[in-house]
C-alpha cells in the first residue's frame, strides 16, 4: 500500500484539506509526497490569479475548490460541477467554512449532452460515468450550456477529474475553450476502450490551436494552452 492508498482512507473532514495543502506546497516537504497531490499537479505551469474564473469538475471533495476560492479572492469565482449527492454533501460542507463566497456549485456531471446517465459509485467516493451501467441515475450537461445559463462568457481555468468522462466532456465544451484563452488541467490517467485518455485530450486540443503537455506522472494531467498564455517558454 503506498502513501496515496493510505491518505484516501482518511475521513474526508475539514483537517484532511488543511493537509492536502500542507503536503502539496510546504517547502518542507520532500517532493516523493508532495507529487502524490493532484492540487499541486493542477497549478504546474500555471498558477491560480485574483480573479480568476475557474470551472472544477468533479469538485468532490472541494480540495481544489477550497484552495482555489482562496487564491482567486472575492472578485474571482469558482464553478464546481459534482453530480453524486453523497459527494456533494461533503463538499457542501467544505466550502461553506470559506470566508469567500465565490463558487457555485452544480448538481451535474459533464458530458456532450444535457440527460441523465447511469453512474457506478454513485453513492461512494469515486464515480464512473457512462451509458450502459445500471446504477444511480445522475444529470449530465454540456458546459457550454451551464455556463450561457449561469451569464457566464468566459473562464481562465478548466480543471477536471471525471473518471473517464473527459472525452465526452471536452466535446461539450468545445466552444467555451475555442472562444477563450484557457489554461486547461485535465486528469488523463483513465483508460476509456484500451486507451488512455491523455491521447484523445492532446488531440483535441491541438485541433483548437492550444498547446499541450502530459506529465505529473503521480496523477497523469494533460495541460493545454494558448500561445498568448502566461505559460512558462521552457515548457
């Protein structure tokens, strides 16, 4: 068992955040442990800005999302997507501790379509999302149309974790990230149809012009950008 399967069998209680980040970010901290967390992975080449506007999909259990409404400070917002209600509860929980009240949180998962899915683990900590399992019914939207709903014309950053939905995801937000300049961080450990999905994801951005780079190897991400990005040139 290495020290990943040990931190998930944590309660997930307000302190466990308080540790993420100290483990993420501490300098103290030897990078062995620090690379176990996705928070850290998520703000590799980019890092978050006041005022930021910033989408988390698969928000469960707020770790990015409490972090990220502290960085971005009141004037930025958060837009959490978390469609199982065992998940959001904590999630719930976790942000309403926060002195900024800058995130909405979605009751829906991201897909191509607005429906309903059957989701496996849809009671648990960890869900999958797909068409033919027969599981707890889930809503699924297309971001595209959350966002135009919500009166929201632009983002900065799309991060995402939806255990194997991203390619269906990415497709429905096709126009937010064509129309925007967005620094992307899209979790691509997952294996969709024997391939993994950090194939699919570089190629669907480089057909929207964005730059792309898969690396954090602890929890494989696939970062996209814009030339015009405030993204280091040494990447």
């Amino acid at each position: 068992m290495n020290f990943s399967d040990l931190f998930a069998k944590i309660p997930e209680v307000p302190p466990k955040n308080a540790l993420r980040y100290f483990l993420a970010f501490n300098p103290l901290v030897p990078d062995f442990i620090a690379d176990f967390s996705p928070v850290k992975g998520y703000e590799l080449f980019r890092k978050l800005k006041k005022g930021d506007i910033v989408v988390d999909a698969g928000a469960y259990p707020g770790d990015y999302a409490v972090y990220a409404s502290r960085k971005i400070g009141p004037t930025g917002r958060i837009i959490c997507f978390e469609p199982t209600p065992k998940n959001r509860k904590i999630l719930e929980r976790n942000l309403s501790r926060e002195k900024n009240k800058n995130f909405i949180i979605v009751p829906k998962g991201l897909w191509n379509t607005s429906t309903v899915l059957n989701a496996s683990g849809a009671n648990g900590l960890s869900v999958s999302v797909n068409d033919t399992y027969h599981g707890d019914p889930i809503l699924v939207c297309r971001l595209d149309d959350e966002l135009e709903s919500l009166g929201i014309n632009h983002i900065d950053v799309l991060k995402m974790d939806i255990g194997g939905a991203e390619i269906e995801a990415l497709e429905g937000c096709r126009k937010t990230i064509s129309q925007n300049s967005i620094y992307a961080a899209i979790a691509s450990y997952h294996v969709v149809n024997g391939k993994q999905t950090s194939l699919f994801v570089e190629n669907f951005f480089h057909s929207l012009g964005y730059q792309t780079k898969t690396t954090f190897e602890k929890h494989l991400t696939t970062y996209g950008w814009k030339d015009n990005a405030d993204i280091p040139a040494t990447v």
